[in-house]
C-alpha cells in the first residue's frame, strides 16, 4: 500500500494517490490533521472508489506552511465473514504453536482460542499479540494479519507435570480485534461446559462462545457453527471447543451449555464474546507541508476557476450585532433583546495587473457562488469562507490597464461536504475536440481527461 501527497500550484492542491489498496477493500476513506489527534474529512474523501487498488483525490482546503497528515482508511463494505481455523496443537506442559488458517490476507482477524490444565497457571501473550480476554488458565488471543505472518508459539506460567496444553487458531474478516463485550465462568464439575449469558451491543456482530474442560472427551454438541473441539490425552487430559455465530439482527446470547459425550465430569471454564463489524481493513498515513505562498480565491464547487490573487488593501473587519434594545413603558432602563454577532465582513482589494487578467478574473467571480479565501501562513487578513457582495472595479488612472477589484465579502459556513468539484468540464471537452479521435490522441486515458483544468468561459450562459 502507498499514499503520497504532493502539493500542486497550479490550483493550490494537495494531490493525494493511493496504489496498492488491499484487494478486499471497496472503497478509502481519507482524512486530514494537523495535530494527528482531530481528523476531517477531506472533501469527496468519505467513500473513494478504488480501481486496481488505485485512487486519487484532490484537497483545496489543507493548512498552508505547516505539516498536514493524510490518513487512508480502506473499507470493506460486506458483513463479517469466517475464513477458517488452522490445526490446533497440544502439549504437555510445553508451549504450542497452532497453525494459521488458509486463506488470510491483510487486515484478517485472527483468534487463538488456547489453555492449561492446572487452573492455577495462566497464559503468556505472544509477541505481537493482544489478550482479548483473560479467564485465568485459559485465553483468547488476537491480532490483525500482516502478509507474512507466522504462527506464534504460546507459552504458560505456573504450569505443572502432566498439565495438557492446547490452542487453535481461526480467522475472521471485517471484524473488530477487541470484542464489544465478553462474559466468563468458572464452572464446577460437570460432564458438560455451561456458558455464560452476554448483551451482544448491536447488529452484525460475530459472536463467540468458547469452552475449556479440565478432561477429554469423545464429541461435542455445539450451540452454534463449530470452529473446533481439540481434546488432549498428552498430560492428564484436558480439551478445547468453540464456536461462532454472524448474526445480522441482533439477539442477546442466553446461558447454555457445550453438549459434551465421553470422557468424565470435571470443571470447566466457558467465554462468550462479541465483536463488531470493522470500522476499516487497514489504514496508512503520509505527511506534506504545502508551500502555498500567495492568497487564492478558491471555488470549491468549481475548482477550475482557482486563482491566486495579488492584495493590494484591505478594510476595517466589522461583525454587525443581532441585537435590539427596547424602551419599556415606566421604566427608566431599557430592555435588550441579544442573539450572537453576525459573521466578519471586510473588504478586500486585488489587483490584475493587465486587462486580460482582468476579464479572467471577472469569469471567475461571475457564478456568484461561496469561496475560500486561502491565506498563507502570517497573512494580515484572515482566510475565510464567503459570498462576495457588489464587485467593484477600478482604473486609478486614465491610460492604466491596471485594474483594482473590491470584493466586499461576508463570512459564511463552508459547502457541505457533498459538493465536490471536477477541473475539466463536458462542454469543456467537446469545445476542445471535434472527434473522439482527436480526444484519444491527446489524452489516451480518462484519467488524462480528468486532469485537463477547463476554461474559465465555460462559467458564462450566453
């Protein structure tokens, strides 16, 4: 997996690329920091449509002159779904090393259901591995697959001669590593395992019920789909079971049992767990410090009309009161009715310093849509989204091409996030090219077509 981010003048832009993406992922989720602690969205970054693992996005809004963090998060859309179990593995107070299930790939959950005889030893956890759940002598373990990967080897303390130990592990796709929520029991001796009830928090949760017993055993009816039921006759007998449900509405888990044939009565142990759906496969980051120097007026809906501008004056900033004060009959002082101030609004004066620059810049302001004011880093005017009022433009001179605009501009909340804007537009297109062939033998691919940037004109309706 790659994300790079590239800062791009010639629309003030973040370019943003992603190569590799895990092939079970449907689609990205990119996301910006500054501090690495509070993640916005970047706008279009909600659901990124991968092709071949590749996507692209671009960023208008970043921060100027400082480090910006970009995060990938790749999701896969379906429902938690099982991928096997891997052949357990007993000792006799030794470790174990359970194999791996078939079939992984990035970002699988992978469980190790493992235990001692003795109640009073306990399970170490493996490099790299996280306790999910801890029910003394025995545990369940989990970690996220990397390509690579080898089984681990689960070692004990506080084991004794004759102390049976058992682990298997299996794997899950699109769940979450840490359960939501998990319950456990110490059972007194008994042929079979009872299992403890549990709150499952949602829907489309994978539910988990995993039992241990201090003997072996010739069968066991399972509650639900079984993952496996390894017993041991390498010490002093001991045996492993669990099971799993994916369910799609939710249904609380009630006490039952692990229905078990042969063998003696003896305690056991029992865990019930619940997962939820993942939130992600996998994420990656990447890290850029756009150098933007100049102050753009950016059109986020129509990103083609960017422009960095050359500010020659600003106004006094104003933030008028919502407020009235009301004089009451017999009263010597008067009533005030108060709201929150309204936004800033200032007035701004550019420069183009030629008269075709001039007449661009008037294409670009004539859709009278919101804009983003981007200032650089120490900019004695703040940035800010805003509507420009009446637009005013000057000559200080007879002969002068120098023109002056004021943009009298009032502070307004940013486009929602559903607006995403494209550079290149169809009538753009069609203008440029008489023929498709024309087309294909300037830009061969789409996405050559989509990185062409529109003309400024294509704004005005004849």
């Amino acid at each position: 997996m790659t994300l790079t981010a590239v800062y791009a003048d010639d629309l003030s832009r973040v370019r943003l690329s992603i190569t590799g993406a895990p092939a079970a992922a449907d689609y990205a989720r990119i996301e910006r920091s500054t501090d690495q602690i509070t993640w916005t969205t970047v706008r279009g970054g909600d659901t990124v449509a991968l092709d071949a693992g590749a996507a692209r996005l671009d960023d208008y809004e970043f921060t100027p002159g400082m480090p910006n963090h970009y995060r990938a998060s790749y999701v896969d859309a379906a429902l938690i779904s099982y991928i096997g179990a891997g052949t357990a593995a007993v000792n006799n107070n030794a470790p174990v090393t359970p194999a791996l299930p078939a079939g992984l790939v990035d970002g699988d959950v992978m469980l190790i259901w493992t235990a001692i005889r003795n109640t009073e030893a306990t399970v170490d956890t493996p490099a790299g591995w996280s306790k999910l759940v801890d029910a003394g002598n025995a545990a369940l373990l989990g970690r996220r697959y990397t390509p690579g990967d080898t089984a681990p080897t689960v070692t004990f303390t506080g084991g004794v001669a004759g102390a049976d130990t058992l682990a298997q592990c299996s794997a899950f796709r699109n769940a979450e590593l840490v359960p939501a929520a998990a319950n456990t029991v110490l059972n007194a001796a008994e042929q079979d395992i009872p299992y403890p009830p549990l709150t499952v928090p949602g829907d489309n949760h994978l539910v988990l019920i995993c039992g241990w017993k201090q003997d072996e055993w010739a069968g066991v009816g399972m509650p639900v789909t079984e993952i496996g039921e390894p017993s041991s006759v390498t010490g002093d007998d001991a045996g492993i079971c669990w099971c799993y449900l994916i369910e799609t509405d939710r249904i609380d888990v009630v006490s039952s049992f692990f229905d078990i044939t042969g063998g003696a009565p003896a305690i056991s142990r029992a865990v019930t767990a619940a997962f939820r759906p993942a939130d992600l496969l996998s994420s990656e980051q990447t890290t850029v410090t756009p150098a933007m120097t100049r102050v753009w007026i950016k059109n986020l809906q129509r990103p083609y009309l960017n422009r960095a501008v050359t500010p020659t004056d600003f106004s006094d900033i104003t933030r008028p009161a919502r407020a009235g004060v009301f004089d009451v009959v017999s009263r010597s002082l008067p009533v005030a009715v108060t709201d929150l101030r309204g936004s800033r609004r200032y007035t701004l004066t550019i420069t183009a310093a030629n008269l075709d620059i001039a007449e661009e810049l008037e294409y670009c302001f004539a859709t009278g849509e919101p804009v983003l004011v981007h200032v650089p880093a120490g900019c004695p005017f703040p940035g800010m989204y805003a509507v420009i009022g009446d637009l005013r433009i000057e000559k200080h001179s007879k002969r002068t091409r120098r023109r002056f605009f004021d943009l009298p501009l009032t502070e307004v909340a940013a486009p929602p996030a559903t607006i995403v804007g494209e550079t290149v537009l169809w009538a753009d297109i069609v203008a440029a090219f008489p023929t498709w062939a024309d087309l294909v033998a300037e830009e061969p691919t789409w996405s050559d077509v989509l990185d062409r940037i529109a003309d400024p004109t294509d704004v005005i309706v004849p």
